[in-house]
C-alpha cells in the first residue's frame, strides 16, 4: 500500500455551498475500493488529500456537489494511473 498525495484547484459552477470526493481505486475489474478523501463545507476551489492505492491500477475521483437547492449530478474524473500522484 502507498499513500498518494493530490493537490488541485477547482472550478465549481455557481451556487455550490460544499462538496465531496471520492476516490474509487480499481485492482481489478471485480476488486475496488472506495473512500472518502475530502469534505468541504463551505466549498473551497483548492484542495489537497491523501488516497491509499492498494497497488491499484487505475484511480477515479467522484465529486459530489451540493447547493442550497440540493444536489448536483456526480462528477468523474479518471482513470488515472497511481504513478501519476506523488507519494508522502
């Protein structure tokens, strides 16, 4: 297991009040794992977090979004390959 280290800025549409990421880490196509790496509350457009890879082959970030209105449809990004994360 490595822990990788994520640094990023955001670009929220209007009226996001805070959100969430996950991260979905693939070992295979029947082995995942998913955590939680970063709550914001109130929402920030710069973040930085930590994932375990679990010599994971492919990474996903899920983001959750919400406004006072409620929630915004989830947002993925990836894959991405573990390497591309720095280590801490």
């Amino acid at each position: 297991m490595t822990v990788r280290s994520v640094s990023m800025g955001l670009t929220l549409p209007a009226g996001t009040t805070s959100f969430n990421v996950d991260c979905i880490t693939l070992d295979s196509p029947l082995a995942r794992s998913i955590a939680t790496v970063y709550n914001s509350d109130p929402a920030e457009t710069s973040i930085n977090f930590t994932f375990e890879d679990n010599g994971a082959a492919q990474v996903y970030f899920v983001f959750y979004l919400f406004s006072s209105g409620g929630a915004f449809q989830p947002v993925t990004h990836g894959p991405y390959s573990p390497s591309s994360f720095g280590t801490v």
